[in-house]
C-alpha cells in the first residue's frame, strides 16, 4: 500500500515531525485520517497527532496519543514515543513551542512539563494544566478497523480523549502564582503563527 510505504519512509520520530514541519497548519473543523493528511498534506494539532502516531506504528512503535487540557486556551494533542526507556514526542501546532521533543523525558509528567512553558495563549497566559496517560490507538483496531486509511472523519478519537482521565500539574497556590510571559517569549512562541 502506497501510504504505508510513504509513512515507513519517514524513517524515525524525527523525520516524522520534519513531514509534519513540512504541511502548513490548517484551521478547520475537522479529524482526518493518517490517509488523508498525506493526501491533502496539510494538518492541525489533531490530525498532526494520529498522523504521527500512524507512522510511529509502521516504524514499530505503539500508535500513542497524549492529551492535553488548558485553561482560556485550546487542548492540544501529541504523540509520544519512547526509546531506550525515555519519553519523546511529535506534534503539530500553530505554536512554535509545543511540537517535538527529543526522547530524553523519564517519565509522561516530565515530558508533559516540558511543553509548560511554551504553552501560551495569545494573551501570554501560560495555560497547559493537565493532562491524559497515553492512549494506545491499537485499541480502537477491532471496532474502528481501518481508521489508519479511512476516508471518514475520526471523531471519536477526540471524543475519547475527552473521556480519559486527566492529571493535573499544577496546584491552585500554583495557578495563582503565574505570571504572563514576557513580550520575546510571546513573540517567539508565535514565529509561523497563521491566525485563524
């Protein structure tokens, strides 16, 4: 099959997030499958995420997906590997900040605080507050088969995500203890921002 061998081509998590670089980011309502993010080549943080975890699959890696919850802010959606027992992870967003890491993280809550920072709203309100364990989209094989190729959108992916229970990272003291970015930080975090 033709995607699969597009997909295996990509060679490593690395590469992977190089394809994902390479697509703009689209805004849209949307939750396409791996199959139609490498037809129309673009992607938002979503299909950036199944896409990812697609091809982690096909490389031999579990499909895993991490959801994030935020305040005044959008959820965002990455995939997570591991290798050699440590934590990386791909994704795709309109925020220069919060797409790949190196696979360097000993833990899911230490990767996850790593994307604190650079978690920002338009404001500079650093806004990430929880998030899931890994989903393991293998799971979904037997009553979605196919989702990796499908045509239709993939909406129950997210309404998942929604129901997974979530971890909180920070305390309330916390919360009320954060400051805004400062206006480099900001301007960083937004370098290749397309407004909605």
């Amino acid at each position: 099959m033709r995607e699969l061998r597009s997909l295996r081509a990509l060679g490593s998590p690395w590469g992977i997030q190089r394809a994902l670089d390479s697509m703009p980011y689209h805004i849209a309502g949307t939750a396409w499958s791996p199959r139609r993010v490498l037809r129309e080549r673009t992607a938002h943080c979503l299909e950036g995420a199944i896409f990812a975890a697609a091809a982690l699959r096909v490389l031999g890696y579990p499909p895993l997906l991490l959801d994030f919850e935020a305040v005044q802010d959008s959820d965002h959606v990455i995939a997570v590997f591991q290798l050699r027992g440590h934590w990386g992870a791909i994704g795709k967003s309109n925020f220069s900040g919060v797409r790949y890491r190196e696979p360097i993280y000993r833990s899911v809550r230490e990767l996850a605080m790593s994307y604190f920072e650079g978690y920002i709203n338009l404001r500079g309100d650093r806004t990430l507050r929880a998030v899931s364990r890994p989903v393991n989209l293998a799971r979904f094989d037997r009553t979605h088969p196919g989702w990796m190729v499908s045509e239709a959108d993939l909406w129950w992916i997210p309404e998942h995500l929604l129901d997974v229970p979530h971890t909180r990272l920070l305390t309330p003291a916390m919360v009320r203890g954060l400051s805004r970015v400062d206006r480099r930080s900001l301007e960083a975090a937004l370098a290749g921002y397309r407004p909605h």
